[in-house]
C-alpha cells in the first residue's frame, strides 16, 4: 500500500486516500475480529491432523497480539472486542508467580504518519486492571486466577493434574512432548506439494 505504481497502492489511494492521510495505523480500529469462529478454527486445525495448535505473537507487518513497548501497533491500543466469538474463548485460567493478575492497556494516540514515534508513545495513556476490574469491564467473565496444577513444571511436564482448576474449565491435559504435527498430515502435505511442482512446470511448458 506504499509503494507508488503498485495495484495496491492504486487501490488504496482510490478507496481510503493517500497513505499519507490514512496509513496502516488507521486500519487499527477495524480490527475488531467479529468475524472470528474459534470452532471453525478447531475443525481446520482437527483436519490438518495437528495434534497442537496456539495463537501467533504477531499478526503480520509488525502489529503485535500483545502489549509491547517495541512497537506502537498491537492489539490493545485497538478498541476492546465483543461478540459472540468472544464468550468462547471465555475461560481461561490466569496464573503468575508474582501472585496477581494484571492486565496492561495502553491507549491508542493521535498522530500523523511522519510523527516521531517516541512523541507519539508520550501521548498515550497506560492503565493497570487487577483481576476484579478486568472483569468488571465485561471480560474473562467464566476465567479463574489460579495454579493450574501442573504435573511436575520445573521437570517440563506440563499435564494438569485431576484436580487442576483448568479442567474444571474445560481444558484437556495432554503430553506436550507429544505435539506438533503427525506423521501422516507431513507424508500428504509433501505429496500435494510435489503435484503442484509438477502442475506448475507443465504450464510453463
């Protein structure tokens, strides 16, 4: 969307504008992922034949899912989130050393695209919730801050135990030694692959 002549920056000038009147950081406020069905995401996940599957720590071009002070763009300086997809991730079970949860939120600051970014993160206003005003604020409504119970840690055995509060939850204790992809999905995967080598030369042909 940057780069002058591309279709891209045709169709981003045509439709929002000059990049230099609404950049990348302007697409922030869009992000509300409303369209997000974390059963539909499980069932591609089922399918592929993963035994595992996590969130990413960035979404692309450097927007963080996370609170981080090396970048201004991340998911918590975007409007908070509602919606049904919302509730089903609802349950989580929150756990830190330091004995308390805390949530960071940092709010979004008006700028332009050339402001220097340390004047910019001047301008934004930060906030620490406990567990308690978390939830007031309508998240983690089903969730618990608590030891989840771990086999053994310290040992990298990380099966809950049956009285762990994560199953109550609605977790599965599974061998983490055990994920990733299976045998099968990375045979297919290579198999598909080398078809469309193969597919790919005959049209150059």
């Amino acid at each position: 969307m940057y780069r002058e002549g591309t279709e891209k920056y045709e169709y981003h000038l045509k439709t929002y504008g000059g990049p230099a009147k609404f950049g990348y950081k302007d697409f922030i406020p869009q992000f509300t992922a409303e369209k997000f069905d974390p059963n539909e995401w499980a069932e591609l996940f089922r399918r592929s034949g993963a035994c595992y599957a996590g969130p990413v720590a960035e979404h692309h071009d450097g927007f963080a899912m996370w609170d981080t002070q090396y970048s201004e763009w991340n998911t918590l300086i975007a409007p908070p989130t509602h919606g049904s997809w919302l509730e089903e991730i609802d349950f989580n079970c929150f756990y830190s050393d330091f004995g308390e949860f805390i949530a960071r939120v940092q709010t979004r600051a008006e700028s332009d695209f050339e402001d220097d970014w340390k004047d910019v993160r001047l301008k934004m206003k930060k906030k620490r919730y406990t567990f308690a005003e978390w939830r007031a604020l309508g998240f983690d409504q089903h969730s618990v801050f608590a030891d989840p119970m771990f086999m053994d840690a310290e040992g990298g055995d990380y099966r809950l135990r049956s009285e762990s509060p994560a199953i109550k939850l609605g977790f599965v204790s599974f061998d983490g030694r055990e994920a990733g992809l299976t045998t099968e999905f990375l045979t297919r995967w290579r198999n598909e692959y080398a078809k469309d080598q193969d597919s790919a030369k005959s049209c150059k042909q």
